[in-house]
C-alpha cells in the first residue's frame, strides 16, 4: 500500500506491506464552510456568550489582537480582512490597533514570515508586533494562580482596552486542545510563568495529555491564568487535512473554545481495536515539522495504540534544525535521556524547552524511535536520543526483522492532528 505522509511542505509517499497494515487513521472531517468569510461575519454578529464585536468595540481607544505565530495554520489574513474594519467602524483608531504574535517562548516571526501570517497589505498598513517571553520588562505581573503559578502577561495586551485573541483548536500534547486561553498562557506569558506551568508539577499528572481537559492541570492553570489577563472575544476556527475551514467559534473566552472542541472530538478520533508493533506516523507537516522540538508532537499522540516495546517510525522535514539553543543544550548536559529525567524530577534544574523533550521521555519508555528526514544528518539524530533511518521503509525492513514477519503497522498519516485510541470490539 502506498501512503502519503504528512512532510514539509510537499508529502512523502511510502510503501508499506499490505498483509502488516492493520489501519489508516485519519481525520474524518466534515465538509469546509463554503463562505467562510461571511461565517466570520455571522459570528461577530452573533457571538457565544458576549455582545457583538462591534458592541464590544464601542467607547474603546485600543485593542490588542494575538495572534498564533508561524507554528499554528490559522487562517489569520481572513479572520483580520473581517475583523479590523469592524473596531475600525466602532471608533478604535488604527495607530491604537497592534497586532502581537503569540510566540510564547518561540522565536519572532520577521519579514517575509509576517506576511505568510497575515498577507502583504495587513503587513504594510497595520502595526504588528512579536511577543518576547524571555524579556521580564515587556510583561506585567498579575499576582499567581490557584496552583501558584506566577503570572507574568505582556503590557501590550493588558494595557489595550479591548483584548482579542485569534487561534486554531486541534489536540495539543499536554493541554488537551489547543486555541482559547493557549493564546494567552503560554502565547503572551513571561518565561516566568511558563517554566513553573509547564514543569514537572503539571506535565507529569496523567490527564496532561491530548485529547483531555477534565482534570486536565496544564489546561485548567492555563484558563485560571487567561482569566486573570482578561479576554473580551476570541475567535477560533477548526481545519480539515487540507486546512481549509471547518468550523469557526467566536465570542466569549471558554464558552466559545468549549463549544470548538465538542465539534472537533467528532471527527478527530480515529480507532484501532488492539495496539500494534510498529507506528508510522508524521509531524503534520510544515510548519510543525520544521525543528526536531516541534516535531516531538507527532510522538506523543500515538502512545496509546503502540505496543510497550514497540517502535513508531516518525517522518519530518526538520528543515530549521533541532530546536533553540537552549533545547540543544539539554542533549550536551545529559548523557541519556533517563538521566534528564532524573534532573528535573530529583534536582534544582531547568532549561527553557525543556518540556518538549520531558514530552518525548514519555514515548521513549514505551517505544524505540526512529526519525527519518532529510533535514538533519543521521549522527545528529542519534545524538538527540533517537534512531535515523534513511527511508520509511528502511525502518521498516528494521523493525520486521525485530519482530518477525507478522508484525502488526498502524499509519497516522498527520500526525498529531489525529487522536488514535484503542477501543473494544
């Protein structure tokens, strides 16, 4: 069977036994909106939960717009062509209108990159701004959360009157779902509120993970924190395989993300009646494969339909390398991936990302793993804790060998956009 994974930006078709196959997961979206500009309209109108936009814009001199940065394929040039000229309407002046990228503790997006997010004429004629987690003097402190998170928020946002965020519901690895209150905590958070909501403390509770909210500790911290910023409207849209629109939930902060991700558990879980061998799956494609930090998420997914012992074959474009400086500097510090491990959970230690890989420490108690990409040598692949293949279907022939001839492969050609569970029949 060929199979067209989810890679960079163009797909890679692999070959895969027929008699080894024992599923293909995939989305099973609904059709995409067929005007989803005038959607956008309807729901500014008539939100969830709150006034209009216009309303809520009304007697407002400012507004602050977050945005997802480069890692999120949310439409954001649609969503702003509807959005702006409706506070622009109400009376909120275009120079007290800033646009600020959520980056959270991911680089800034800059030149061309802007107008990939927002298109050439939003780029040239509006004020937009990266947020820099790592800078203590851009963010206001708000006091701490219930669980004693210190909150540290971006004074552009919690100075503007009007507070709206933009952003994309898909299952996230240790927030359940990502969009809503995301777009704040960690989006517009200070390195200091971030390293102590995503420690240990939270990341280790076993609700920490995709597709969970109740009880959740990463996403209910995460909305404790949103709140205490404040958000007047969010708008958040939901996205089948070819990223075209979905679905679009707007208004009032939980309400609307509440009601995105009841719509989305539809369709984004995808079954398997018992756990196989061997795991084939992908990052989701540019732009989440573009560093090995990024590319973790395609791992996490598929712990609950890989064997304990098993392996999960991951394909990405890796074209931006590993990750941050201090992401790298987590490899050379540790000599395996156990003893960081040890680190964190046992000493005074902390790098900044070190989440992500205290993520894939997860995936490697259960599985081996094995990356294939085009992007990073194979000995730098093997110094990140993880096997390298030339080709899926090298790492195949690998793992067949391993486990004899009537292994069992599951594909999950997207990746973390799909949430693989394991069911009775």
């Amino acid at each position: 069977m060929r199979v067209t994974l989810d890679y960079d930006k163009t797909g890679m078709e692999v070959e895969i036994p027929d008699e080894n196959i024992v599923g293909v997961l995939k989305l099973d979206s609904p059709e995409p909106l067929s005007d989803p500009a005038s959607k956008l309209r309807e729901k500014f109108a008539s939100p969830s939960g709150c006034e209009s936009l216009s309303q809520l814009a009304q007697g407002k001199s400012s507004a602050c717009i977050v945005i997802c940065d480069l890692t999120r394929p949310v439409p954001n040039q649609l969503i702003l062509e509807e959005m702006l000229p409706i506070l622009e309407e109400a009376g909120i002046p275009r120079s007290e209108l800033t646009i600020l990228i959520a980056t959270g503790l991911h680089r800034p997006n800059l030149g061309d990159e802007i107008v990939e997010l927002v298109g050439e004429k939003i780029a040239r004629e509006y004020r937009i701004e990266n947020h820099h987690g790592k800078v203590p003097d851009e963010h206001e402190y708000l006091g701490e959360s219930p669980r004693g998170v210190p909150i540290w928020i971006d004074k552009r946002y919690s100075a503007a009157d009007l507070k709206i965020t933009v952003g994309l519901i898909e299952p996230h690895l240790m927030a359940g779902y990502s969009g809503g209150r995301k777009l704040i905590c960690p989006g517009i958070a200070a390195l200091e509120t971030v390293k102590v909501w995503h420690g240990p403390k939270f990341l280790e509770h076993p609700h920490a993970t995709y597709g969970i909210l109740k009880g959740n500790p990463v996403h209910e911290e995460s909305t404790q924190i949103a709140l205490k910023a404040g958000c007047n409207f969010i708008v958040n849209v939901t996205l089948d395989e070819n990223r075209e629109m979905t679905g679009i939930f707007a208004g009032e902060m939980q309400q609307a993300f509440l009601e995105g991700v009841s719509f989305l558990e539809g369709y984004v879980k995808a079954e398997l009646s018992e756990p196989c061998d061997i795991i084939i799956t992908s990052s989701a494609g540019y732009p989440l494969d573009t560093t090995f930090y990024q590319s973790i998420k395609g791992l996490v997914s598929i712990l609950p339909i890989v064997k304990q012992g098993g392996t999960v074959i991951l394909a990405a474009g890796l074209t931006e390398g590993i990750g941050s400086s201090e992401f790298q500097q987590l490899f050379r510090e540790n000599e395996s991936i156990d003893r960081f491990m040890h680190n964190i959970l046992h000493e005074d230690y902390f790098v900044l990302d070190q989440w992500q890989l205290e993520e894939m420490a997860k995936v490697s108690k259960k599985t081996n793993i094995v990356f294939v990409s085009q992007g990073l040598d194979s000995c730098v692949l093997e110094s990140l804790y993880v096997e390298s293949s030339a080709s899926v279907e090298a790492a195949i022939e690998d793992a067949l060998k391993k486990y004899g001839p009537k292994a069992t492969i599951a594909v999950v050609p997207k990746g973390p956009y799909v949430l693989p569970t394991l069911v009775d029949v």
